[in-house]
C-alpha cells in the first residue's frame, strides 16, 4: 500500500475501594542519555527539562479527592511507558521555534493532554480486549476490574478536553477532538473487522490510522500551531506522525507474533487469540494453500483454537514471509515520516526525530 505524504515501584498497596490513601505520583524520566543509546534517549536528553515539566503537569491533573482515581494512575505510572506521543508534541513544538518565555507552558500543558487521550485509550482498549497485561504488569482492569478501569478512562479523557479548552486555541480544539473521535472510530473499526479474514488491507489500514497514527499526527500538529507555523509546516508535522505512527503499530502487530513475552510487555500472540485480523495474518492467509487456509478460518474466523494453533501460526508467517513484509511496509512509512522533515532546517532535534523513524522499524528486528 502506499504511504502517505506529507525508581521505585509505584504500585499502590490498597485494593479498589480501600481506604488508604496513595502514595505520591512520581512519573518516571529516563537517566541522561550516554552515546551510543538509543534514538529515544537522545530525543528525551533534548527535550528533558519539557518533559519533567509535563509530568508534573500529570501529576496535577490526576489528582482527585475520590480515591479511586490517583490509586488507578499510579498503579499506570508505575507500568513506565517511553511517553513517545508528548514527546513528539513537545519535539515537533520546539523544531519549529517555540520558546520558553512565549506564553507559559502551552506546549507542556498540550503534551500531557496527548498523554491522557492515550492513557485512556488504553485503559478502554485493555477491558474491550480482556488483556491482563500492560508493558510487563498487570493491566489495570486485571488488578482494579473493568468498571473502574472504564470510568477512570473517562476521567481521563475529561481532563484532556479541559486542558483542550484552558489553551484557547480553537485550531488546537478542533485538531486533538477530532483525533480524540478518530481513535474511537478505529477502536469500532477494528471490532467491526474482528473474526473477518475478508477485510482488505486497506480497511486494515484504516483501522490502524484510527487507532493509533491519528494521535501521533495530532502529536506533532500541534506543535506548529502553538508555534505560530505556517499551514505547509503544520501538514508537514501532521504527515511525520500519521506515518510514524502507522509504522509503529505495523511493527506493533509484527512483534504480535516475533516477540518475547518480556520484549512486547503483553502475552505473545494475545492478537492471535483474540481474533485480530492484522496484516501478518492476512498475507500469511493471502500467500496460503486450501490446507492453510482453511487452518486461519478456525482459528480466526471460527474462533476454534488448540493449545498448538500459535506454532502453527507463527510456521505458516515464516513459510510465506509474513512478518518480514510487515515489516518491509513499516519501514516504507518510516521513511515517508522521516521525508516529511525536509522542510525543516538540519538540527538536532530534527535529526533525533528523524532517528525515532528508525528505532520505530528496529523494534521488530
């Protein structure tokens, strides 16, 4: 298909429900970055004092006298996470010129509102998708149950749309609440193609520009628009993350069947369980004999699995190549992103994003 243009542990001791109160929020931040690390360490070493910013930005708005509420988001916190998504909005805000003394935290109050919108999708996603695990742990719905999980998402989502309104850019409204509904059309999207080996890349496609590059473009537009860029600055940023973030969740979906449990921070093959119709198994189903094919019809149509079915799986991705033309075609969005950079002039902060392009694909190999 083609590509597009353009510390400590903070688990907290109480149960849901219990009356003991939380201990402090305290997001995590990477040490300083050493040469040699990777492209996201020295993306989080330029934008650092933005990003410890932002977190305590978090922190603030997770707070909550119903207790519930700070329990779940440190039990989230504690999970870690690369915070990648306001990351680029603070990257993306600071290539395009936007300084500190210009008017507060603008960037740093957008970024943690990029950041709930993704908390909170996952949050919903981990209950539509039973997952028990999240980056390692225990998923939220697993130790809180799936009401709270639910609701504290929806809480979440709340304080992104008040962060939205307290900026006052109209622009930036309409670009993060449009982002906000396209991630939930993706989310119906993918159920709706859920069991369906019929679906066709390009359906698939748009179920992971919903769900997952939408925000990483929204990510990075903002970034111009609370800079004060020009429109061809702002499609330009828009078109780097819609095609970050669609090579990200190809390799996401690679790493579904290629990865250790340890490595993927979820169960390996939990795609292959659940139904999902990703695009290693509609190639491996593409590329398939009657025997083969038929074997994806029980298995993902039919939903009839055995104990074996994931070697067999993960033979018949091999056999046909599956997982390395995944991969293949996220590299094929990384480097759209990394063109749509060209407009900037070569600094730093431009190279480290462009290198965030290549870690995005190396994680799958």
């Amino acid at each position: 298909m083609g590509v597009i243009a353009s510390q400590p542990s903070l688990v907290p001791s109480a149960r849901a429900g219990e009356d003991a109160a939380p201990g402090p929020i305290v997001p995590p931040i990477a040490p300083p970055c050493e040469p040699g690390e990777d492209a996201l360490s020295v993306l989080l070493a330029l934008v650092r004092p933005d990003l410890e910013a932002c977190n305590r930005a978090i922190v603030a708005r997770m707070d909550s006298p119903v207790r519930l509420i700070p329990q779940l988001a440190a039990h989230l916190v504690a999970a870690g996470g690369k915070r990648l998504r306001p990351m680029l909005t603070l990257a993306c805000a600071r290539l395009c010129g936007y300084p500190p003394e210009a008017d507060g935290l603008r960037h740093v109050n957008l970024a943690a509102c990029v950041e709930f919108i993704h908390t909170a999708t996952l949050l919903h996603d981990d209950v539509v998708d039973e997952s028990r695990l999240r980056r390692g742990l225990a998923s939220a719905n697993a130790v809180f149950g799936n009401k709270a999980s639910v609701l504290v998402g929806d809480f979440l989502f709340a304080r992104a749309f008040q962060l939205m309104v307290e900026d006052g850019s109209l622009r930036v409204l309409a670009i993060l609440s449009q982002a906000a509904a396209t991630i939930a059309e993706g989310e119906v999207l993918q159920l709706a193609t859920q069991n369906d080996l019929a679906t066709p890349e390009d359906r698939y496609l748009d179920v992971i520009r919903g769900k997952t590059a939408a925000l990483f473009a929204a990510a990075c537009q903002v970034g111009a628009v609370v800079a004060g860029r020009p429109e061809p600055e702002e499609i330009a940023l828009a078109g780097f993350g819609m095609n970050l973030g669609i090579a990200f969740q190809l390799v996401d979906d690679a790493l579904d069947y290629a990865a250790d449990q340890a490595r993927l921070g979820k169960t390996v093959g939990d795609d292959f369980r659940e139904g999902k119709v990703t695009l290693p198994v509609l190639l491996a189903h593409a590329a398939g004999d009657a025997e083969e094919r038929a074997f994806w019809r029980r298995t993902i149509e039919a939903s009839e699995q055995t104990d074996a079915d994931l070697e067999t799986a993960l033979g018949l991705m091999a056999r046909h190549g599956a997982i390395a033309a995944t991969l293949a075609r996220a590299a094929g969005y990384a480097a759209a992103a990394r063109g749509a950079l060209d407009v900037f002039p070569d600094t730093p902060l431009r190279r480290a994003l462009a290198a965030v392009c290549d870690y995005t694909v190396q994680r799958g190999r």
